[in-house]
C-alpha cells in the first residue's frame, strides 16, 4: 500500500518547540523542508508551564533569536505577562521570563510556517526511517507515504511509546492526551540505539472563576518589560496580566501523606527516571518533610481562557486525591478541577550516540534534538532544534557543520553536556551548568552569536548592519571612557558627594570611575555625554563591560585555555585500542564517546590529566606518520 | 597548552650534595627574576652561561639558599623552551621553599613526566621514543595517583573534605538564588557569605600551619619493618630513632598499630613503618593490626626484613619470603648474641648476600652495617622515593595559599560585588582544595543544589 509522496532535502518529524526551529532553519537556509507532525492542531503547543524563559532558559532564548531563530519574537508578540528576574544580582544572571498565551503562541508561529517559503508543513505519522547502509534516506508514514529525504531531524518530544499514569490509571498517549508515537520507537530499537524511560509530569488545570485571590499575594508583570528578540522594537497593546501566589497547608501535606499507597511514584508502577529539578508535589512532600509549607503560583493560560496554571502542583495521584489536594490550599477551597495532572513516561535516545552536530554516529544523516536527547523544557529543544535544522541543512549543502563551543552560548553547553557525559534523567540548564557565565548573558547574546547567524544565512543583511553598528557604537564608547579624564570639578565633586562616594583628588579617566559601585553610566554622561546617540543597550553594555572588566578578563583568560584544547581536533578514524598507556577505563569510554576534539576528551567523565597526555602525545606521533604517508 | 611555564625539582630526594630545580616555558625567566638576586640579573644573561647568586624571599628579602642559575634559552634546550636550573644545596627545605616561591611567582607545578612531553612535543625527541614517553607519564602518573591516594585516606584529606563541604553548601545556597529566584528559600544575606568565608579561611589557615611544620605529610623512602612477632621489629625502630616510640616487650602480638616515625639513615630520609608481627591469629585486636601491616607493606619502598636468627625459618617467614618478592629488601638476622639456627644459604637462594645484615639489636651491635647496606641501595638508585611525596606538600601549600587568596577576594566583596561574580571566586577556591584531595567535579554541586532545596515547577 505504499506510495512516493516527494522529496525533500531535509525532513523534521515533530512540531513540537525544537521541531518548529529545526524546519524554519533549514528552510531559511534554502533547503526544501517538510514538517510533519501527527496533529496539525499541536504545532508549537505547551503541555505543561505556560511560560518561557527564566534563568538560563531565557538566556538560550535570546541565542535562538540571535542565530536567526523564531522562539523570541514568537513569544514577544505573544506574551501575557514579562519579569525581568535577579535584577538585585549581576547582569550575567539577569533572567528575562514570559507568561505566554498559550493559544495565541501555537497560532502566531503556526502562521509563520504556513508562511514560510521552501517548508511544507503536513499532518502525519511516522512509523519508520529509511535506512540504507548506514544513512538515513526518509521516512514513511502510517498512511504508507514514502517520503525521501537527503537528512532527517527527529524531534518526537514525549511521544515515543509515551504513557499517561493518574494514580491507578494508565494508559498509552502522549502528550494531553494525543497519539503516541509507538513503532517508531520500535524502528530506533531495531536500528541499534540505546533508549532510556524518562518521566516528566504536569499540574492540575482549575477554572479562574472558582479562584478566591482575595487569599492569594498578586505578582504582576514589569512595567517597562524588556523583550527576548533582539529586533522587537515595541510590546504587545494590551495590559499585561497578572500571576498569583499562594502555599500548601498543613492540609494538603496531611492528604498526601494519607493517600501515598496511591500515589504511582512510590507503588512502582513508574519506571521512568524523573527529574530532580522539577519534582512532583508527592515527592516534595516525602522528601522535604520538614518543610511546612511549598509555594504555588497560579498563572493563566491565556488571555480568552479561564483556565489556571497551578504551578508547584506536578502530580500524579488519583483524580480524586488531586481535587482533595487542590481544595486544601488557601484560594482554591471551592476550585474547580478543569484538567487532571498526570505523569508521562517516554523514550529518548542516550545522547552520548550524537555527534556536537547532533547527527547520530550510527545512522548518517539522522539528527535529534529536543526532549528525544534526554532534555526537558521548551528553550531547551528549541535551542537544540535550531542547530540540527543548521547542520541537516548544511550537510545537504556540503557545508562544514555549526558547533556552539560552551564559551559562546548556553546552547554549546547544553550540547556539550549531553553528548559528552550523556544524562540520567530529563537534562534542565541552569546557570551553574556553565563555566563561563559572566560571558555569557543574555545582555550580549547577540554580540556572541548574530556574527555566526549571520554567516549561515539566518540573520538579514538589514539586522546585521544594526547589529554591526550596534557594536562598533559600544566599542567607541568604551575607548572614549578609558581615554577621556573626569576633572574634580565643583559640578562632578557634587554629583560624588550625593552619592556618597569618595570624592576626586586629581583627575581619572571615566572608565576607572564608573568601576565605583556607586557610579553608573547614567552619571559618566552627565559629566561627560557621548558624541554618539547611544541607544539603552549600547549604554548598558558599556556600563557592564566596564564595570566588570575585571571579572571577565579573568573568565577571557580561561576561555583562551578551553579554545586552545577545542582547536586540537582528533581525527574520526582513530583507533583507541591502539594508543598504549591509556587507562583502560578512559579507553572504552573515548571509544565510545569518539569526542571531535582534545577538549571535548578532557571533560568526558573518567578520562585523566595522564589520559589526555598520552592522548596528546600520540596524535602527534599519529600525525606524523599520516603527513609522511602523503 | 603548551604556552604555560612549569618547574620540577628534578634531582631525587636525598640528604646532602646539591638539589637542582628546573623551570621550563615561556615565562622561565621572568619568573626567576623576581626571587633571583645576584650581580646579573637572569634576564641579563647570556644563554647557555652559570651565575652565582641568592634566592630571596622578594617581599621580606629573606634569604633562602645560594645558588648557582643555568640559562638555557629556546630553542637550544631539552624541552626547546626557555630553561633555567637552579641548582640549590640539597636537602629538603630550601628545595622545597624555591619550588613554592616559584609557584607563587606564576610557574605550574609539572606533571609527571612533563618536560619530557614537552620535549616529544616540541620535536626535540625522535618519534621512535614517543612510546618510551607514554610509558614514562603513565608509570610517573600512576605512582603520583598511588601516593595521592594514600594522602587521601588521611586526617588532611578529612578536613578538606569538611571544608568543600561548608563551601559547597554555601555555593548551592547562591546557585538557587540565582537558577530560583522567585523560591522562597531563605535570604541570602552578605553576612551570611562573609560568615561562611571567615570559616573556611580560618580552616585554611589551620591546615598551612600544620603543613608549614610539615605535618600534612612527612617525606622519606616508605620503609616497612616486616617480621614475625617478637623477632625484634620495635626495637630495630627505637634503634633507628633513638627514642622510645613503640612499646616494647617480651610478649608475642604487642603493637597492634603501625608505627611512623621519620629518620635519616645514612643520609637517606626514611619513613619508617613499624608493623604489628605478621601471622595467623585469632585476636580480633590483633588482626586489625596485621590487616594494616600487609596493607603497610604493599606500600613500602624498601623492606627491612628482620628474622630471629636463633629460631629456625616459620611458614608465616617463608610466606613472607614470597611477599615481598618484587620488593627492595634487606633481611636483618637478629640476635646475633644467641646461637644461629638458620643457615645463610637458606636466606641467599631469593637474596644476595649484600642484602642480608647480621645484628643484635639489644646490644647495638650492627647497625653501622645497616646505614651502609641502605645508603649504597639508595646512591646506586635502587632504592627511590615516589618523588611526588615531598612535591605534592609544596603543592599542596600552593594550592590552600590559591584558595585562601580566592576566599579573601570574595570576603573583600561582599559588601557591593553581585554574588554570582563572589561565586567565581568560591568556586575557585573549591576548586583548587579539590585538587588536593584529587576531585573537582562540578556535578557534585548540582547534586547538591537538588538535596539541600526543595525545587519544582
């Protein structure tokens, strides 16, 4: 019953947030694209937390939007609520966080790929990959189309063999009860990867008007938020919509407590491995007993809908034990329970079987990204979505392929970390994860990563000339501040002792006086304004990188060391078995990893200092002996 | 990698003569520079010449040893990098104080079997050896990776360990002000950091004091004392150390610990290890004991072997004989001073017969033999330390002087620094203490980040 249905030069399988950036991509980049997904009515949708952005997750947002991405400017025309959180820290941990609609999201970027020249976006299941020799060569449907294809992304999120549990209940699904995606499981099996079972799980859903917030503490947004695209000039009209806060109570641990034989986390019937970062409300409950009571935010999921978030509430109990659990907390005593929460369990693939590139190493031409490799979060797939759209498409274009070092971006750590150490349960960035976070803000994303954006063919020659200017207007003017001098004038001796800060002997030059904590760049200008009209983020810039000078020269230097073992590459044909003197241990695990470089080797789990001597020692004898092969 | 400068002592550990220490990259000398003091500075000399002069302390003056400095500049050099040799007197506290000094100026501590890397990599050495090279830092790096490994097991490696603890928990507190901002974990105050700060480099302050007096580790060629019980093992010691340590007696199974004590003999520094006797038995006390002889023994550089020559050869002994095979032994047969009952000739089929040293230990008789015996061994390098002993206490003070200048840039801070730049410092300092004790691995504090806080969407 099967027929050919086309022919495209890279196919993505999946809709979801890295789905939707690996098919614009690649698009972009010229490739004839197909995006086909099993519900038309998912595309981009968000299962779980109506939200993007936070620390690191919003970081990477702003390195999507950066390299070209769609992610932040679909979420700025979208959004019901915008935070700027840590602005009491540093401005590397300055986080920008949205309140997304949820309907008008799935909408705005529907709509941007209907739109989009060279992709084709079609509603399907895929069962199977065509695989000969060893590359990948399309895919085939349920509905028996064949469809060819010269690179293949998978992005099945939490489809794969995916398994709803609700207390007793359980059964097979996806996502918000769609179609799993179950014989394409099987076809990875067959085809010799190793999968894991993750689980991850989602709150209870309630009706806003069955919400006393007369108990509950409001968190509205910004006032003047800040966007995530680099290119959003203007926000939304409307008024930005507020969250609200309220805690469990004695009540509602008192509930769990009674009903854990209930509760499938501790009956055995999950097997999947869930994430620490993002545990349910039993677990909490059981883990952190002494902890009296745990915050939940209510967030709404849109603007023309009534229904409520209750984040901080993830649970898999009974349907019966969550309405008893809803009820119990402050503002929710006559809740209306409108969606059960409920535990997913699902496939991924062992990211340590990638490349950096995200192409598997045992089948060519094959590309995952997103929740398949092991992550959780939306700007965690997309991050990875966009970069195996650049690379399937640049491997059809005979291009060399686009590898994010962790010194550029959170996206290059995120990598980095699943294919060099792999991942026992769902992977969530956060700042810590990252040597370099002084370096990387998301501040000066764009400074970090629109030069790459740029090259592959995602960012317009009209951005890249702001952009451009952007950055030669904020190296002026820091040259300017390390060369002009600030005299002790009467005005500037004023303006010091206002903000009693100590005040000039002789004259400095402004950069070392806008180092004082106490000064801004708002104060230099008043002593001495720009000839150039500075826009605020040419400003701010300034202000950081002078400010913490310091701080990130010292990360800079560090940075120098990594480039220098990231350029030592290791050739793909080395045999491991050969080099003698390597620790057993290191061999097997570099044999298995095959990392692209020296400094991917050293952060491979096991392998030694001593390891990556003789490592070194012998790529050298190894390459002598190749250059005098001819 | 290679644009960095190291230094090594690079002479073998040893009383007396002369102690030379290499310095090799880029920076060789400017770093030398600023603690050498003589008519010519090193900068001012020309390649491949010898100065006379001093080290000092740069910041009190004080001087250290006098020296004689070798230029030898790139490319005309082992390793084709700028070198100098500063030859030193020998023994261990000069030597030791121009490594650190060197340190503290901006040279890394080799690794094992650097220079020679270094050299292979440079093309100084043929391909043929490149095999020669690889086995030379696994063989230097899995010693080092032994001796840090007993250092672990120490009372040092516990207070490190309480010490990253008080700073990981602290770096996790910071973590999830930052990755949570909006959890409602508890404040994190500049107090609270400062407090935390003055703590660890109190602790720190502690642990120098110590090393400075050389208690974070003793250096000296392992020595174990093995032998049966009663055969003479503690008085061999008190012998060597000339005061009473161990407790003596005529009962059988007495020390049921080892026992170190630090001695040179014949100028060759020993760790001497005086071992419960070795045997079957039943005595749970006693057994504990015998368990950390054998354990002593698998460690030991040199074996002194003493057998009672007036009993004849037990199975325990000949068990023994078999145990310290591949070791460097001198079998001591005592008491002398009652009639023999054991051939020589049974001893000299495994030992030579320079191996074998006849004493009586009650009456002092016999043990000029015995320096002999062991400083020929040392001199003719049968005999060697795992160098990395004495090194790695000067690395060690390094690396607890790194981290305590670490705290207090984050101490200076916290009044005004945004705490995830204080962080880099913390970090660094946690970094560097685990060094010491061989760890750095950054899961551990994302592990840590999830027990202590209660996290979740």
């Amino acid at each position: 019953m099967g027929y050919q249905a086309g022919e495209y030069d890279v196919i993505v399988i999946g809709a979801g947030h890295a789905g939707c950036e690996a098919a614009l991509a690649a698009a972009r980049m010229g490739c004839q694209t197909l995006l086909v997904t099993i519900n038309l009515d998912m595309v981009a949708f968000m299962p779980c937390n109506p939200s993007i952005g936070g620390p690191a997750k919003g970081h990477v947002v702003r390195e999507i939007d950066a390299l070209g991405g769609e992610m932040g400017r679909n979420i700025d025309k979208t959004y019901i609520q915008l935070r700027m959180l840590n602005t009491g820290k540093g401005p590397a941990v300055h986080a920008l966080r949205a309140q997304a609609d949820k309907f008008f999201y799935q909408n705005a970027l529907k709509e941007t790929i209907e739109k989009q020249e060279n992709l084709t976006l079609q509603q399907g299941m895929v069962e199977e990959l065509i695989v000969k020799d060893g590359v990948c060569q399309g895919v085939i449907t349920k509905t028996g189309a064949e469809i060819k294809g010269k690179t293949v992304v998978l992005t099945t999120g939490t489809y794969l063999r995916g398994k709803v549990i609700m207390g007793e209940v359980i059964y097979e699904s996806g996502p918000n009860n769609q179609q799993p995606s179950i014989k394409l499981s099987d076809c990875l099996k067959s085809l010799g990867f190793d999968l894991v079972r993750f689980k991850t799980g989602t709150p209870p859903r309630v009706h806003k008007d069955s919400i006393d917030f007369s108990k509950t503490e409001e968190q509205p947004g910004d006032v003047n938020p800040k966007h995530f695209s680099f290119e959003t000039t203007k926000g939304i009209d409307e008024e930005q919509l507020p969250c609200w806060l309220t805690y469990t109570s004695g009540e509602t641990h008192k509930t769990i407590n009674n009903n854990l034989s209930r509760a499938p986390m501790y009956s055995g019937v999950i097997e999947g491995t869930g994430p620490r970062y993002c545990p349910s409300i039993e677990d909490k409950i059981v883990r952190f007993s002494d902890k009296p009571k745990h915050q939940i935010f209510l967030e709404p999921e849109g603007r023309y809908t009534s229904e409520y978030y209750v984040q901080g509430l993830s649970t898999s109990m009974p349907e019966d034990v969550q309405l008893k659990i809803l009820q119990s907390i402050p503002g929710l005593e006559k809740v209306q329970m409108m969606r059960t929460g409920y535990a997913i369990e699902y496939d991924a693939i062992v990211p340590t079987q990638l490349w950096p590139t995200l192409e598997t190493k045992k089948i060519a031409n094959l590309y995952t990204a997103g929740q398949i490799n092991g992550t959780s979060g939306y700007e965690e797939a997309a991050g990875q979505g966009i970069m195996a759209g650049i690379n399937a498409a640049r491997k059809v274009q005979d291009k060399e392929p686009v590898i994010i070092d962790r010194s550029q971006g959170y996206i290059g750590v995120l990598i980095d970390d699943l294919v060099t150490k792999g991942t026992n349960e769902p992977y969530r960035l956060l700042t810590s994860r990252a040597e370099y976070r002084l370096l990387l803000r998301h501040d000066n994303a764009d400074l970090r990563l629109t030069p790459t954006g740029y090259e592959i063919g995602l960012i317009t020659e009209e951005r890249y000339g702001n952009f451009i200017n952007k950055r030669n207007n904020i190296e002026n003017e820091i040259q300017r501040l390390k060369t002009i001098k600030i005299r002790p004038e009467p005005q500037v001796q004023d303006v010091l002792t206002e903000l009693n800060t100590a005040l000039l002997n002789n004259s400095v030059d402004a950069a070392s006086l806008l180092k004082r904590p106490e000064i801004v760049y708002k104060h230099i200008e008043m002593f001495s304004p720009s000839e150039l009209e500075l826009t605020v983020e040419e400003k701010e810039q300034v202000e950081i990188q002078i400010k913490y000078s310091g701080y990130i020269e010292k990360q800079l230097l560090q940075v120098q060391r990594l480039k220098k073992m990231e350029n030592k590459k290791i050739p793909s044909d080395i045999e491991y078995d050969d080099v003698q003197g390597i620790a057993m241990e290191a061999k097997q695990k570099l044999s298995n990893i095959r990392p692209i470089s020296i400094g991917q080797a050293s952060r491979i789990s096991g392998v030694t200092p001593a390891d990556i001597s003789i490592l070194l020692v012998y790529l050298e004898h190894y390459n002598k002996v190749v250059a005098a092969r001819g | 990698m290679i644009s960095d400068t190291i230094a090594a002592i690079s002479t073998p550990l040893g009383e007396g003569g002369i102690a030379m220490i290499r310095i090799s990259g880029p920076e060789a000398v400017s770093i030398t520079d600023t603690i050498f003091f003589a008519k010519k500075k090193c900068s001012e000399m020309q390649t491949h010449t010898v100065q006379y002069g001093f080290i000092k302390e740069p910041d009190s003056g004080l001087k250290v040893d006098e020296v004689l400095l070798t230029v030898m500049l790139a490319p005309k050099s082992f390793t084709k990098e700028n070198v100098v040799e500063i030859s030193c007197h020998g023994g261990l506290i000069s030597v030791k104080k121009i490594l650190e000094l060197l340190l503290r100026y901006g040279a890394r501590l080799a690794e094992p079997g650097e220079f020679t890397k270094r050299a292979f990599l440079n093309g100084r050495i043929d391909l043929t050896q490149a095999e020669a090279v690889i086995d030379l830092i696994r063989s230097k790096s899995d010693r080092a990776y032994s001796v840090a490994m007993k250092q672990v097991e120490g009372s040092l490696s516990e207070k490190i360990i309480s010490l990253r603890n008080i700073l990981i928990e602290l770096m996790a507190h910071i973590e999830v002000n930052i990755d949570y901002p909006e959890h409602d974990v508890e404040d994190l105050t500049y107090a609270y950091i400062a407090d935390k700060c003055k703590q660890s480099i109190q602790l720190i302050d502690d642990l120098l004091k110590n090393a400075n007096q050389g208690k974070i580790l003793r250096e000296g060629i392992v020595t174990a004392i093995v032998g049966r019980p009663n055969v003479g093992k503690s008085s061999l010691l008190n012998l060597l150390a000339r005061e009473n340590k161990a407790i003596v007696t005529d009962i059988p199974g007495t020390t049921r610990d080892v026992i170190e004590e630090f001695v040179t003999v014949g100028g060759v520094p020993l760790k001497l290890l005086d071992t419960a006797g070795l045997r079957e038995t039943s005595d749970i006390v006693e057994k504990i004991g015998v368990e950390r002889s054998r354990k002593s023994l698998l460690e030991a550089e040199l074996v002194l072997f003493v057998l009672n020559q007036n009993e004849p050869l037990h199975l325990d002994e000949f068990n023994l004989f078999k145990e310290v095979e591949n070791k460097q032994v001198i079998v001591i047969l005592n008491k002398t001073d009652l009639p023999a009952q054991i051939e020589v000739e049974q001893i000299t089929k495994q030992f030579s017969e320079e191996q074998v040293v006849k004493m009586s230990i009650k009456n002092d008789k016999g043990q000029l033999e015995l320096e002999k015996v062991i400083a020929n061994m040392f001199f003719e390098g049968k005999i060697e330390s795992t160098d990395s002993s004495y090194v790695s206490n000067v690395r060690h003070i390094h690396l607890l002087n790194k981290a305590k200048r670490s705290l207090e840039e984050a101490l200076n801070g916290t009044h005004h620094v945004p705490i995830d730049m204080l962080q880099i410092d913390i970090r660094n300092a946690w970094e560097d203490l685990g060094e010491v004790i061989g760890d750095s691995v950054s899961e551990s504090l994302i592990d840590q980040i999830f027990s202590q806080f209660c996290l979740g969407k």
